[in-house]
C-alpha cells in the first residue's frame, strides 16, 4: 500500500520534492557561486509554484520570492566581481 501510494502521488507533491532536491542540489555542486546560485534559483522557483498550488500558502511563497529576487540580482544585474578586484 504504501508503495503505490507514493507512486500515485499528484504532481504538485512531486514538485515539491523536485524543489527540494534541487535546493540541497545547490549546496552540492562545488565553488562556483553562479551556478550555486541558479540551481538555488530554479528550486526556489519550484517551491513559489508549488506553494501557489496549494491554495495560496504564503509561508512558503513569500520567503521563496525573496529569494528568486536576491538570486536572480546577483545573476543578472550585479555581475559578482572577482576576489580583490574593486
């Protein structure tokens, strides 16, 4: 039972999980900050679609618009210098 109860799980709950990897992903991929911060960025994204699909659940909205704009400020309008360049 408990087998094909997570296999029938709803694509909402897949997005869900699918957000999660990708955020502990994003803490794995090693040093470089760029692509730290985009794999961050698309779980993020998953997280703000998903809590949009469960009826509007600000907890989960609110922090993750955040931070799709923080992310997205640092890769795409303010080009992250290189260590000792001013």
């Amino acid at each position: 039972m408990i087998q094909l109860k997570f296999i029938i799980m709803n694509w909402v709950e897949w997005l869900g999980y699918f957000s999660a990897a990708l955020v502990v992903l994003s803490f794995l991929v090693g040093q470089k900050v760029r692509r730290i911060r985009f794999i961050n960025m698309l779980g993020a994204v998953g997280f703000l679609i998903y809590g949009i699909l469960l009826d509007t659940n600000f907890p989960i909205i609110i922090p993750n618009a955040f931070i799709i704009c923080i992310q997205f400020y640092y890769l795409f309008i303010k080009k992250e210098q290189a260590p000792g360049k001013q």
